[in-house]
C-alpha cells in the first residue's frame, strides 16, 4: 500500500473543473454568440425595410414635385415647410451651379447621386438654422432644366424603434443566459454531491470493503453506471469470498495434518536418537524445520485474511504510539545486541491516534524484524516517530541490500521474495501482513531508499483526510 490512487477531497471539490460547468460555459458561449448574430440580422432587418419604406415615401413625393411646373416648385417647397411641424422632412432647390434656391437643406451633399438613390446621412446635411442634421434617408434628382432638388426624411423615431427593439432582446437574452447558468450551477452543484459521495464509497471499496454499493436514485446516466458497477461489485465480492474461503479452508484443512505430522516427526526424532543414527536423526530434524515453516505460513495466511475481513475496528481506540513505538523498541534491542547490530530508537511525543494497538504493535514488529533481518553484521536499524502538520509518522530505517523501485509493489504481496534476499529464511509474508494492517486504518505506507537500504515511512493519519 504506497500512495493514494485517488485524488484529494479538495480536488474533486472544484466546481470550476466539472464537465457540467465547462457545459454550462460552452452553451453560454454559443448562446451569446447565437444572441449577437440575431441582433445583426434585426438589426440589418430592421433598418434595411426601414430605408425601403422611406425611399417610398420620398419617390412619391418626387412623383408630386415632378408634376408642377418649374416656376411653381420653390414656392410649393415654401408652403410644404411652413406646414411641416414634426420637422420629419427636409427640402433643398438648388440651381446647376450649386446655389441654394429654396428650402432649409442649405448645401448639396457632394456624395449624393442624383438618380434617386437613397442614401443614409449620418448627420453630415446641413440644414437651416445651424442646427445638428440627425439621421436621414435623402434622395436627390437632377430636373431637366439643371436644377437639383433634394429630398430628406429624419430617421430618428424609427431608429427608436429599431433600438428599443435590440434593447428588449438583448434584456431577454442576458435574463436567460443568467436563468440558465444559474439552473445549470443548480444541477452542476447536485453532481458535485453525488460525485463525493459516489467518491467517498469507492474510497472505501478501494481500501477492501467489497460490501459497499455505489449510491442511486438520480435516474440518469451516473444512475445506470452505478448501477452497472453495483452488478459488477456484486459478482467481484461473490468470487473474492468463494476464492478466499477455499483459501482459508485449505489453510485450516492442511494446518492440523501438519500438526500431526510434527508431532509424529517429533517422536521419530526421539526413537532416532535411541537408536544412535545420526543421519536419521539430522534428516528428522530438517523435516521438521520445514514442517514448522509450513506451519508459519498457514499461520501468516490466517492472519492476514482475519486482519482483511476490517472486522476489527470495533475494537479501535486510542493508541499513545510514543509508548507503542518504545514498547515494540524495547522487545528488539536483545536481538541488536545479539546480532552487532546498531539500534537506535528516536520518539517524541505526538498527539494520540484511533487505531488497534495490537495489530499495530504487530505491524511494526514485522518492520523491525524485517529491518533486523536484512542488515548485516555491524550495521545499523534506526525507528523513528515524529510529529508533521498531518499526523504521526513512523520510520523504520536500515542499511541492508534495499528494495529495487520496481520491487516496491511487489514486496507487499503474499510470498513474494525479491532476487537478492532469495538466500534468507523467510515466508514472504511479512510485509504483506503489515500492508494489511496498514489497510484496515487507512493509513499509508512508503517504501523508498536509504542510500544504502531501506527507508519504510508510515503516515498515521487517515488518507481520506489527504
């Protein structure tokens, strides 16, 4: 058990990186995009039959002005602005050399073709009065007698219109991006929270609890995984137990055969010695060396799968691991003496942890031995316990051979034993006793490299805490 497959609580609580929100983005983006090109196209609608209907309006207006004979047209100008109150119409005579004759449109626009052609004047006409021109639609027509008569219609009321139309829309549309993000954040928060929870339960699937089922309820597509998964859960736990309870059945099966078998290896050793064979007697002793070995094994796998059933947390409390720490120290420090080897032990006091001391008293005496195992004869075994900002950290440290980076894994698996300590008496199940202890309080293990040998730091603190 080295690091945390999962990712850390905070992580998975950014909204902001949740395939919702970066939905809920996207929509926004093409419906503001879709709101823009909708105001262009009224826009241009609006304005193109706007000019349409006033260069109507101006042609008949031509049509009339055409009709009257020439002498007649400054004074019909005359009298159509002194009825004019609205000022929505504008009139210009001019002669062909460009003088005002009539009219309050003092000076012929320059770019104005005299073919009538409307043309939008964005307050460029001067009219009489020196006031500003607003925005109008003008036409203007050359007479056959030279003269050039120019029509002007004030678009202001209808670019009203046209805004107070672009305004509502462009209201409705902020109102419905704003109602439809805010919906969308609704739905993406209720993911969120179903997504922590369904996180919270594979956490705990994870670290061994197969009895565990995904949440449901939410009838949607996370709903239908869940339930594929909770299927799937079903058939893996259904396998798991057949498979170990034919392991564990094995287990105990074949331990009281070999129990007997020593026992009677046990008599044939004494009834060898009375017989004075040394040979026999030296053959008897080894069938029961291996015997014995056998025995341990069975006894390991038995404890590990009592200590994978995470049946005993009933029975956690409190755990003062400075006197754990120096109570498992004390048991070792014959065998450092006996062995030339260095031991030292470096605890201070840390804050008290929930945990089962007994299994973790085994633990770290597994490491111990381990440690004590694989260092050589005037080496040295270090056990260290410190306070960090999470919690206690235990570390056991020697300078044996050390454990490959790609052996890291694999130690930590049942009667593994790694090519260069292949030559010592062991089962390989060590450490993967110690894995599982770890597993059943949550807490994490890291194998890495003295520089020379082995550095096993345990973390006493919770990973759904990490």
């Amino acid at each position: 058990m080295t690091d945390n497959p999962f990712p850390s609580q905070s992580a998975l609580g950014r909204r902001w990186h949740s395939s919702t929100f970066r939905l809920i983005t996207v929509y926004a983006l093409i419906f503001s995009i879709s709101v823009m090109s909708l105001l262009a196209v009224i826009g241009r609608a609006v304005t193109g039959d706007m000019e349409r209907e006033t260069d109507v309006v101006m042609e008949w207006q031509f049509i009339y002005f055409d009709s009257m004979p020439h002498t007649e047209l400054a004074d019909a100008i005359h009298r159509r602005l002194e009825h004019e109150r609205m000022h929505t119409n504008y009139y210009g005579l001019f002669a062909a050399d460009g003088q005002h004759i009539a009219g309050d449109v003092l000076s012929l626009p320059p770019d104005l073709p005299r073919d009538r052609r409307g043309v939008t004047l964005k307050h460029t006409l001067k009219i009489l009065g020196g006031e500003e021109s607003p925005v109008v639609r003008a036409m203007a027509e050359q007479r056959g007698d030279g003269e050039t008569l120019v029509l002007a219609r004030d678009l202001t009321h209808i670019l009203r219109i046209r805004e107070t139309i672009i305004n509502a829309l462009i209201g409705g549309g902020v109102l419905c991006l704003v109602a439809g993000v805010v919906g969308g954040l609704a739905l993406s928060v209720r993911q969120m929270r179903r997504l922590k929870a369904i996180r919270r339960v594979t956490l705990h699937i994870a670290q061994g609890d197969l009895g565990q089922r995904l949440p449901i309820g939410g009838r949607d597509e996370i709903d239908m995984l869940s339930h594929l998964v909770n299927h799937m859960l079903e058939e893996v736990e259904r396998l798991m137990n057949e498979v170990k309870g034919a392991c564990d059945g094995i287990a105990h099966d074949l331990r009281t055969p070999l129990a007997h078998v020593r026992t009677l290896l046990t008599h044939a050793g004494e009834r060898a010695e009375t017989v004075d064979d040394v040979a026999l007697s030296t053959l008897v002793d080894r069938a029961r060396t291996e015997t014995d070995a056998l025995l341990d094994r069975f006894r390991a796998m038995l404890r590990i799968s009592e200590i994978g059933t995470l049946q005993r947390r009933g029975g956690f409390g409190e755990v003062e691991l400075k006197t754990l720490i120096d109570e498992v120290g004390e048991l070792y420090e014959p065998l450092g003496e006996m062995r030339s080897i260095g031991f030292v032990v470096e605890s201070e006091a840390v804050a008290p942890i929930h945990g089962d001391r007994a299994l973790l008293f085994e633990a770290f005496s597994n490491l111990l031995d381990n440690a004590f195992k694989f260092t050589p004869e005037g080496g040295t075994v270090k056990m260290m316990l410190k306070g960090t900002s999470n919690g206690p950290l235990v570390e056991i440290v020697d300078n044996g051979p050390g454990i490959p980076q790609e052996e890291r894994e694999a130690v930590l698996q049942r009667f593994y034993r790694g090519e260069h300590t292949r030559h010592l008496a062991g089962s390989g199940l060590g450490l993967s006793i110690v894995s599982a202890v770890i597993r059943v309080h949550d807490f994490t293990m890291r194998i890495g490299n003295a520089e020379p040998g082995t550095r096993i730091s345990v973390e006493c603190w919770s990973r759904t805490l990490a």
